[in-house]
C-alpha cells in the first residue's frame, strides 16, 4: 500500500474538518469565521505533527 504523504494529509484533514465544522455551523454551535480559523491550524498543524512523529519513528530503526 502506498504512503500517505503530507499533500494527501493536508486534504483529508480539510475535508474532514469542513464536514464537522459544517455541522457545528449548522447546529448553531460554531461561527464561520471560527470554523475558518480551525481549519487553517488544522491543515498546518497536522501533516507538522505527522511528520515529526514518522521521522523520529524513522530515526529510531
């Protein structure tokens, strides 16, 4: 099975976030613009955190 690499992690971070974050708005629980902001250090935060933690898993072996 081929890698996930950060593209692909950025993306399935976003379109799960616009998903939940949709919902919330929808309930009445989040604002646009909170959501918006939520998104952005999602998609930078994420694939960082996911790529600290493979390579010091990779450096381990």
């Amino acid at each position: 099975m081929n890698d996930v690499n950060a593209t692909q992690l950025a993306a399935a971070v976003r379109q799960i976030a616009l998903a939940v974050g949709g919902y919330a708005i929808g309930r009445g629980w989040l604002e646009e613009d909170t959501l918006t902001a939520i998104i952005t250090v999602a998609v930078i935060a994420v694939p960082f955190i996911w790529g600290q933690v493979r390579t010091r898993k990779l450096a381990q072996k």
